[in-house]
C-alpha cells in the first residue's frame, strides 16, 4: 500500500488530530484533509483549539464558538477555554437560579466566579467542549478534525481524562462516606452528576484510545528541532496509548533548481529527510511540497488537499 492510500484510510475515522510545533503547517494540513474528507462524501467539523485561531483566515471566513458551514459537507467551529468557562459559569448559574433564597445565591455566585478564575479552570472548560466532540454528541458529523495547539498543550489535553477520573473517583468516595451511601446512590444529585461525568470521561477516553476511532497526525518540517519535537511526542502519545496515524513532512522544497541558495538549503534538508525516513522508519510518512505561496483561500487548499489524499483513494 502507498503512503498516499493510508492518509485515504484515515478518513475513516471518526476523529483526527493534527499537532506538530508552532508554524510547521498543522492548520494548513488540517484543512486541507478536513477538505478532502468533505469532497469524499463524509460530513466534516474542523475545529480549532489553537488560541491563535487560524482556520478563519484560510477559509476567509468568520469562524466563532459555534459550527458554521463553510462549504458543502464541511463546518468549521473554533474552540477558546475563556469563552467556554464563561459558558459553563452561566450555565451552571442557570441550573442553580431560583433554587435558594436570594443570600445562599449571592455567595454560591461568589463561589462560582472564584472557582471560574482558578488557574487550570479554561483549559478544563476547553476539555470538557472536546470531550463532548470526541464522544459525538453532535450527531451532525461524521467526523472531526482537530486542529491543536503546539504539542505540549494538546498531549496534556489527552492525559486530562485520566487524570480527572481518578480526581471524580476520590470526590465521590468522599461523598459516599460523608452519607454513608452506596456508589451507585440514585438519590443524591451530587453523586448521579458524578457518576455521570465519570461515564462521559470514560467514553471519552475510550473513543480517544481506540485506533478504530480517533488517530493523531503529527506535523513536521525537515529541520532538526521539529524532529526532536516529533520523536518526543510520538514517546508521549505512546505511553498515552493514542495511536500515531503518521507524519506529514510538510513544506520539502523542489528537487531541483538553477538556483544555487535553494540547491543549499535543499542539499540540507535531504540530509534531514533521511534522517525522517531513518528514525521514523516504522510510521507512515507523507511528504508535502513547499508551494509556491502561503496557503490561502479554498484553491490552494484544494491543491493540497489532492496532494495529500488524491483523488479515489477515500
Ligand atoms: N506546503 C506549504 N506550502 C506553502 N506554504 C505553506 C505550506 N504549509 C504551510 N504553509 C504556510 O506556512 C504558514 C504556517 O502554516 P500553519 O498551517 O498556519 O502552521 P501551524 O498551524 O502549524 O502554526 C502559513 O502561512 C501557511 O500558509
Ligand atoms: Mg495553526
């Protein structure tokens, strides 16, 4: 089987992330297959979860917190911890409206605000919006392209089930205690909303762990800290357990040119292709030439879109 033909296959997942370092093309590569996804048939949400959203900019289109149709089969949505948290704030403030007397409610506000402002909160809130993306509460998709910040950020978003597990396990053993109840207790709402949480967080890690599911592309350029970069994050993803859909060499230069500054830098960047062939020898490898110009607008797109799943091959 080509290369080519695995990036086909991803496409029948229901989630896919791409990471890489900053700048090394994961919003373009996102796009793109986010794309070639749309024009097979699938119905696509492209989300972005990079602070620096840029999906709006190469789709020349307004982008917000909720999804928008870009294109026939294809919706973009971009994702920030700040407006999440603010949502979830009000959201729970509703839940709560009414229920106690005006003074309980002024200090349980008070309370909700501190806890909104701790460090950690807007991360959890972004957690927990990719959580229920991941489980497919949006029946509308069949599948999701993640768009992630830079490595770190996204492989701790992918521990973040783990860890909050064993944190709702410990809070609710100490709710059982406190009333000497059972752990499947249907009468206390505190514990039916943990239990519920606990089987969201599982399903969550679940679907984030089977390689039927959910596959992790990482993004690289043929240059040395982009390597050491992607060599440490497929050891993470690893011990994670998520699996490695494979690398896109992203931006490799034309094999040859008049040009004697680009026959240098491609003289030394075939030193670190080889380097990519060598250490990474075991994954799939996709290679994306540089293109003339930046990636922009739905044309370009669509030209790297059938560089990296051509046409049939879904
Ligand atoms: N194959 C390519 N050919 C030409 N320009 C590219 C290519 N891939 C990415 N770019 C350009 O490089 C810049 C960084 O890409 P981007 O996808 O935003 O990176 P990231 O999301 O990893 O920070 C953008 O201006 C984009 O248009
Ligand atoms: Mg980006």
């Amino acid at each position: 089987m080509t290369q080519m033909t695995q990036m086909g296959r991803l496409l029948e997942k229901k989630v896919l992330f791409f990471g890489g370092k900053g700048g090394v093309g994961k919003t373009t590569c996102a796009s793109a297959t986010a794309l070639a996804a749309s024009h097979a048939g699938k119905r696509v949400l492209l989300v972005s979860t990079d602070p620096a959203h840029s999906t709006s900019d190469i789709f020349e289109r307004e982008i917000g917190p909720e999804p928008v149709e870009l294109l026939p089969n294809l919706w973009g949505l971009e994702i920030d911890g700040a407006i999440e948290s603010k949502r979830y704030v009000a959201n729970v403030k509703q839940q709560i409206q009414g229920l106690f007397g005006d003074h309980i409610m002024k200090e349980a506000n008070k309370q909700i605000d501190l806890a909104a402002s701790m460090p950690g909160a807007e991360e959890m809130a972004l957690f927990d919006r990719m959580g229920g993306l991941i489980r497919g509460e949006d029946t509308r998709f069949d599948l999701i392209v993640f768009d992630t910040a830079p490595t770190g950020h996204t492989l701790r978003l992918i521990r973040m089930p783990e860890l909050m597990e064993a944190w709702i396990r410990a809070l609710s053993r100490s709710r059982q205690a406190m009333l000497g109840i059972e752990q499947d207790d249907k009468t206390d709402p505190v514990m039916i909303s943990l239990t519920g949480r606990l089987e969201g967080l599982r399903e969550f890690r679940a679907r984030l762990l089977s390689p039927r599911v959910s596959a992790f592309l990482l993004v690289l350029v043929a240059e040395r800290l982009p390597i050491e970069e992607t060599a440490r994050a497929i050891e993470q993803l690893d011990e994670a357990g998520v699996s490695l859909g494979g690398l896109i060499v992203n931006r490799i230069l034309p094999e040859s040119s008049p040009d004697p500054f680009l026959q240098s830098r491609h003289a030394q960047e075939v030193v670190y292709l080889n380097e990519i062939d060598r250490r990474f020898a075991k994954h799939t490898r996709v290679r994306v030439p540089q293109l003339p110009s930046d990636v922009h607008g739905i044309k370009t797109l669509q030209t790297l879109a059938e560089i990296l799943v051509p046409n049939g091959d879904a």
